[in-house]
C-alpha cells in the first residue's frame, strides 16, 4: 500500500486506538514494582505514542502531501534514468510509463483515460522536466479520432512534485467528473512542477546565465506537447493552471505570453517573484527583469493582453487576499479577470481541493475545441 493511501491512515489510526485501549485496560496490571511491570509501562507508552505520531503524520501528509511515495519519504528513488532524444527543435516527449486513472469507469482508457508519465525536453530552454500527461476518455474513443483538444498546463507549488497533482489534488479524477457531470469539456492535462532545477526555486524566471524557466514553460511545453499529442494549434487552445508558486507562474506566463496561453488560473497565488535562500539571485541586477516579475507592475505599464484570468483567495486564512483585490482592479479591457474568494481557507491541500473543480469549468469554457 502506497504512502498516500487512504488504508495506510485508517490502519495507522486504528492502531492507534488499539494501543490506547489494550493501555488503559492492561496499565493496573502492570502497576506493580519489579523490571518486567516497568518494561511493560515503558513499551505501551511507546507503541502508543508511535502509533499516535504516525497517525498524525499520515494525516498531515495526506492533506498537505508533502511525501508522495514511501521512496521520497525515505529518499530513494525508484525510477530508473531515461534517454531522451533531442531529434526536433520543437522539443521532444518521451514516454517513461503508463497508468490507469483512479477514476469509477471502465479499465480502458477509453472509459477512464489513461495517465503517463513522461521526460519533456525543451530545446529553446535546455531544459529536461518529468511530467504527467493525463489524456482524457475522449482522446480514445473512435468519435473523437479527428479531433484536438485543449490542453492546460498545471504546476505544483514550490517545493512540491508533480505526483502532487495527481494523487494529493486529484487533477485528473476531477477533470472526469467535470466532464462526466457536464460542466467542463475534455481537456489534456500536462502536470508538472515548478522546480526545473532542482532544488533552485527559479519562480519561472529566464534567469541571466542560469535556468530558462520561462521560455521552458512558455514555449518549450506547448511546443512539445502540441507535437506529440492532439492538441489545438494557437493560443486559444491552451491553458495554464498551479497552486501558490504555481499560481503565480500561471499567472505571469499567461500575462507575458498570451501568445501562447489565453488563460491562466492561480490558486493561492502571488504577484511578484520571491527572493529568499531558495531563489538564489534570480536577477542580476537586471531592473527590467525584476519590474517585469511584479505582476501588479506589468499590469501598470505593459499592454493589456487578450487573456483571461483567475485569481483565488480567502477572507480568512490566506495573506494574498489585498494583492488578489489589487490584481483584480488592475485587468483592465480586452483582457478579463475572474476570481474565487472563500470565506475561510488556508494555504494548503484542502483549500485547492475546494477551488479545482470550479477552476477547471472556468478554464474548459475559455479554451477552444476544434476538429469534427
């Protein structure tokens, strides 16, 4: 059983409280004097508390998943290296492996799709990333052989993986459902995180003489992406999506591109490129560079784009809530804005669980679909 697994918890849980109980009933019969009574308090005491601390271990990783796999808990890992081929100055996608989806449908994909797990390799950025692409049931079915499809990219928030996205936030299960419930339109998923080089927080910044993290994202995926799988030519066709870093490069590269994305949806995100320990010195002295970064800045004195934003925040809970109501009262015609504002909600799994399924119907119904 995997470490996100929903009976790793409950067992660890009902370990738990078995251990507290067996403690309670058996503690006045160890309550006498002598080594063995004092060996047996002390080892009750111990498995219970074990057992407690990894219950609630458990728990916090599956509402924030900070472990996707019991090798990243441990630091092993399992995957063995890939050769990538650069044979395309458009990028190349290979294909590592392939899984089912965890959706309630058929075992075929074409009744519940198919994710796999891929190495894009981006020839403009010099950039190499794992994702996973998640092709909806549509992309299988013989009704849609001729058709493209829209495509969004969705980025994890720093320092997280891209399983994050399909395990902890259920990206491609909620898509189905979406779908299957008649509130969004098929879409590809191409889930990623921000982290092209690791463990370096680049916050999609082209970094002078280091990473190229936004001309990866901007033009090395879709380009790509678009030539491996049936995906819609222009911008129209393509969207972007992520959580707290994501979000925020979300939001930058649709604002900057919208060339290449006509909308871009940030969850709990921020406006202007962080500068701590993680990101080293994204700059370089370069002044154009930082302005254009701050969000709220190139909404000032950059041209409007025709793009289409979503921003979420909470009344209570998140700290991004002024700069989310400053953002909002900077977009200004022809590009639109949307937003998302709870009531309470804080920075975390739980939060983006709640804003996805709305967050993807805004974005299928800014995305093109063509073909028969």
């Amino acid at each position: 059983m995997g470490l996100t697994s929903r009976k790793v918890l409950l067992l660890a849980v009902l370990a738990a409280v078995l251990l507290f109980a067996v403690t309670v009933w058996v503690w006045p019969r160890l309550a006498r004097r002598g080594v063995r009574p004092v060996l047996g308090r002390v080892g009750l005491l111990f498995a219970t508390q074990l057992a407690l601390f990894a219950a609630v271990g458990l728990a916090a990783n599956d509402s924030f998943l900070f472990y996707g796999s019991w090798a990243d808990l441990f630091g092993r890992q399992q995957d063995p290296g890939v050769v990538v081929d650069h044979a395309s100055d458009t990028g190349s996608v290979t294909v590592v492996s392939t899984r089912r989806t965890s959706v309630p449908a058929g075992t075929g994909p074409s009744a519940s799709g198919r994710i796999e797990k891929v190495v894009i390799a981006g020839p403009r950025s010099g950039i190499d990333s794992p994702a996973y692409v998640y092709l909806p049931p549509e992309y299988f079915q013989p009704r849609y052989a001729h058709r493209t499809f829209p495509a969004a990219v969705v980025l994890t928030g720093y320092p997280g993986t891209a399983e994050n996205l399909v395990s902890g936030l259920d990206f491609p299960r909620t898509a189905w459902r979406q779908v299957r419930a008649g509130r969004a339109r098929p879409m590809i998923l191409v889930m990623l995180r921000p982290t092209v080089a690791p463990p370096r927080d680049t916050e999609c910044v082209d970094v002078p003489g280091g990473p190229r993290t936004e001309t990866f994202f901007a033009e090395d995926v879709p380009n790509a992406v678009g030539g491996t799988y049936r995906v819609g030519a222009g911008a129209r066709s393509w969207g972007f999506i992520g959580d707290s870093t994501g979000g925020y490069c979300a939001l930058k590269i649709a604002l900057h591109h919208p060339d290449r994305y006509a909308a871009g949806a940030g969850l709990s995100a921020y406006y202007k490129a962080a500068d701590d320990p993680t990101t080293g010195d994204l700059f370089h002295g370069d002044t154009r560079l930082r302005d254009r970064s701050d969000l709220l800045w190139s909404l000032d004195h950059g041209p409007a784009p025709k793009t289409s934003f979503l921003v979420t925040s909470s009344k209570e809970g998140e700290d991004n809530l002024g700069a989310t109501r400053a953002f909002i009262a900077k977009v200004r015609a022809p590009a639109r804005v949307s937003s998302i504002i709870l009531d309470s909600g804080g920075h975390n799994f739980n939060t983006w669980r709640r804003e996805i399924p709305a967050a993807l119907e805004w974005l299928s119904g800014r995305l093109a679909v063509s073909g028969r």
